[in-house]
C-alpha cells in the first residue's frame, strides 16, 4: 500500500470533529465529511475534505466512520436511518455519553452488523493531532487494530477492554480528577495571591509538588486495590490536623474555603469509619456509598 492513506469519514463538524478532519487531512487520509448545517463543512472543503450531501453518502465514502456530535440523541437521529448501510464498516464514536449509553450503542451496532469502537477524547479541540493527547477506546479492538494509522493521527489511542462502557467511565473519572485538581490549584493560587503572589510565580512550585503527588497515588493504589491501608506515611488524623492549617490561612484572607471545608469533612467520617490510624487512601471506604461502615483493614 506505500504510503497511501486509508479513507476516513467524519460526522459531526463542531469544534472538536472539525479538528478531527482537519488533523486526519493533513495526515493525508482522503476525508468525507457531513455535518447537519452544511455551511460548517466549507472550511474543510477548502482544504481539501469532500462534502457528503447525505449520511448515506458520507457512510458510503469510507470503511472507517468517524462519529463527533453533540449528543446520543443526535448520534441515533443521524445514524439510525442509514444503520443498514454501516453493515460490515467500523464505526467509531467519539459522542461524549455515560457508558450506559455506549453500552446501548455497541448493542445498536451489533444488531446492524457495524463493528463498533467507542471513544473519549481526552484533550480539547487544539490538542487534536498531539502525540502527547491521550484518546481512550473501548469496545473492538478489531477497529483499532484495522484503523491505527487513522485513529493514531489523532492522537495517543490507549485500547481499556472490550467492555464499551469503559472509555465513558475513564472520561468521567479523569475529569472528575482534572476538576478537583484544578479548583485545588486556583484555591491555591487565591491563597498564595492574598500576599501578592502571582500564579505565573506559585505555579512552577505547584506542578513541581504534583509530580511527588503522583507517587503517592502510585503507592496508595497498590493499598486500594489490596483493601490495606498502613498509615505509615501519614495517617488521616495527621491529615485532619494539618487540613486546619489551610483552612485558618485561607479564612483569614477572606477566600471561599468550601473546598477544604468538604476535605477535611470526607477526612472526619473516615476517621469515625474506623481508619484514623490509616493512610490516606482509606478514605476510599467513605467515597464507596455504604462501605464506610464496613470493617476495613487498617
């Protein structure tokens, strides 16, 4: 095949699918593209994408389809007229869901005879084409291994498990840290700004002290996962004691200290759960609805 780059078509043209067939036309795949309001296909036409006039069309172009669009009703409303014409393609849907939802897709292609790849683009539009960005699948591994060239100009492709649910819940998950991570960096940043310190200066220190955090997420997944959670670094009474400091630093400044406040309160009911003499990674028990309770290891 040389260098000849495999056919791609992608629907959806917001943000994030017009930077999906913009990165996969400079990588050289011939592209089709469809989006509801044709107008948004222009810019790409430009480039040298080729403009479907219908799904069918678009479906036809390519044994790789690409799905961007708003939401799982807009995926059906789209695909469900042409599902007849997908049989024996490879479907991946890169449509932010909940895995129940993905679930639900992969069963709608199997019944169509689609291969089916489900998708979670862990980057923003600008980040596509990176091979730093991770994109995280789940569900054939078929479509990835048929498709890598395509699916690797996008980004770092990271296959979860034939489960097709799991990319949805990796997404969830790793925003829900991203979110936690950064408020916990603008209290900080608010904190340290009190004095006249400015980001750009905390910054550089804060990042330097999410690497060494990195390792202890390192060593307390190994005690999450064994139910064991010696406190031989620091215990959750020490954290509790020490969470009052921020939050006597950051009321006299005046800062909004919900944040700590709902730390050290998750901190206070592992402590009553029993894991006061525990390592941090206890307070998993108290996050797991009901297992607060349970007799956990210590």
């Amino acid at each position: 095949m040389g260098t000849e780059r495999s056919a791609v078509t992608v629907i959806g043209l917001g943000q994030m699918g017009s930077a999906l067939a913009a990165t996969l036309l400079e990588r050289g795949h011939p592209t089709t593209v469809w989006n509801r309001s044709a107008g948004k296909a222009q810019p790409l036409v430009d480039r040298g994408a080729r403009r479907a006039a219908t799904p069918e069309e678009a479906v036809a172009a390519s044994s790789l389809v690409i799905v961007c669009v708003l939401d799982y009703d807009a995926l059906h409303a789209t695909l469900d007229p042409v599902a007849g014409s997908l049989a024996g393609k490879s479907l991946v849907n890169l449509t932010s869901g909940s895995p129940e939802q993905a679930q639900e897709a992969a069963a709608w292609a199997r019944s169509h005879s689609v291969d089916y790849l489900d998708g979670a683009i862990m980057t923003t539009p600008p980040g596509v084409g990176s091979p730093e960005m991770m994109f995280l699948y789940s569900g054939s591994r078929t479509v990835l291994d048929a498709h890598r060239p395509a699916l690797e100009a996008l980004g770092d492709p990271l296959h979860l498990g034939a489960e097709p649910g799991l990319a949805s819940l990796y997404d969830a998950a790793l925003l829900g840290l991203m979110w936690a991570t950064m408020t916990g960096w603008l209290h900080g940043t608010a904190l340290v700004g009190a004095e006249k310190i400015e980001a750009t200066s905390f910054t550089p220190v804060a990042i330097r002290w999410l690497s060494a955090v990195t390792g202890f997420l390192t060593t307390y997944a190994a005690q999450v996962d064994a139910g064991h959670y010696p406190g031989d670094d620091a215990t959750v009474d020490v954290q509790i004691a020490t969470v009052d400091h921020l939050l006597h630093a950051a009321a006299a400044r005046g800062l909004d200290n919900a944040l700590p406040e709902l730390l050290k309160a998750t901190m206070e009911r592992t402590r009553d759960a029993g894991h006061g003499s525990s390592s941090y990674a206890s307070v998993i028990e108290v996050l797991r609805k009901g297992e607060g309770e349970r007799a956990g290891a210590v």
